[in-house]
C-alpha cells in the first residue's frame, strides 16, 4: 500500500535562512506528488505538483525516485511562509491523494 | 470564482445519531471527494464521486456513506455516530476525474458527545 512520510512534525526556521521540509513515499507504480499548503484560518490548497515543476512563492521540490523522496525547498523563508505543509501522493490511476502527518513550519523574525 | 462550501460548518451529535454532510463543488467541477482530518490520524480518504458513482472509497466502516446528485453536489452520511467520529470533514472538488489538483472546502466539525 502506498504510503507518505514527513519525518518532522515541527519545524522552525529563522527568517531570510534556508528551509527544507522533507518527504518520503512508497509507492510500487509511478506516483505523482504534491506538496498542499494550510495557513492559519485558512483552506487546505494545492502550493505546486512534481509534473509542473514550477515554483510556487519561491518554492520548489524535486521528484527524486531512486530516493523516493519529494522534499520541499525554499532558499531564503519569509515569516508568511509559516504553515502546515502537506506532502501528498496519488496513484497511477484515480484522484485519491495519500497525504503524509504535515510539517507545521514556523518562521521567525 | 465561489470556493467549495461545506454546510453545516458545526455540528454536535450524540453517540448512535446520524447525521448528514452537504459539499457544493466549485462550478463546473465534476469530482468530489471527502476526507476526514483527526489529530492523530492526519487527512484519510473516504471517498470520491464522479458522474454520481463513487470511483473510490477508503477504509472506513459501511457506517460512512456518500453520494453525488447530477448538479455534482455531493452529501456524505455517517450513521450510528460513534465518539471516535468527531472530526473536521474536508470537502474536495476537481475539475475532472484522475487529477490529484483538488480544492478543498472549509470543512465541517463534527462533535460526537
């Protein structure tokens, strides 16, 4: 069965320094990976997915298959970045998404 | 364009009473799905709509039920409400079936006293 991991439930940055937040799956066919984000008093909404490879607010995230890892990269946080970020996968086929625990970023000034 | 809606967005219930869950997909959206989000079990699935057939269902008891009415909204049921139950209910809907880009709705909160 398919799976998603965030190992960190908190993590804490200062603001202007790096941030990564990290994610692990398994999965036995071909996932495609998302990364949904959840301000505070706000809905849960989508930040990026692996098959745009865009970036989104300054964040990006790499697909990494022999890793089996989605982590969440920004270089420099901003103290609006603070959130629950959601790593979340979804099957070959259908729409359901797994989604792993949540990292709760904090940014500090 | 309007969001998702979710009605009622609170509701307390009582173990062994039923209750109903209302989700109005953004327009022109076409799949729904419903999550339940608990602090110690995170974002599960419990199912997805599309053309009024559920396309899939996570592992929840027959207690959980839903459907999807021709104008894409969709009602969830939960009957025989147990204490473990309470839980914010997410709402989801997407344009088409098979992609994982999903809106949510603000989620109703149910209580089970």
């Amino acid at each position: 069965a398919q799976r998603v991991t965030q190992p960190e439930k908190l993590l804490s940055v200062f603001k202007g320094a790096p941030v990564e937040l990290k994610c692990n799956y398994s999965y036995s066919g071909s996932p495609e990976l998302f990364w949904y984000v959840q301000y505070s008093r706000q809905r849960l909404q989508l930040l990026l997915r692996h098959i745009s490879r865009e970036s989104i607010k300054g964040f990006t995230a790499d697909l990494n298959k022999g890793e089996t890892s989605f982590h969440l990269k920004k270089p420099f946080a901003q103290e609006e970045d603070s959130a629950m970020y959601y790593c979340a996968l979804k099957e070959t086929s259908g729409s359901r998404l797994t989604f792993g625990e949540g990292t709760q970023l904090t940014v500090n000034p | 364009k309007a969001g998702v809606t979710q009605t009622p967005r609170y509701l307390i219930k009582t173990r062994g009473q039923q209750v109903t869950l209302s989700c109005s997909p953004i327009s022109g959206h076409r799949s729904v799905s419903w999550y339940q989000q608990t602090p110690g079990q995170g974002l599960q699935f419990l199912f997805e709509y599309f053309s009024e057939t559920q396309r899939n269902k996570g592992n929840f008891p027959g207690r959980f039920s839903g459907r999807q009415f021709s104008n894409s909204r969709s009602e969830m049921n939960v009957s025989t409400l147990e204490l473990g139950d309470s839980a914010l209910y997410l709402c989801a809907s997407s344009l088409e079936y098979g992609q994982g880009v999903w809106d949510f709705g603000p989620g109703t909160r149910l209580t089970v006293l």
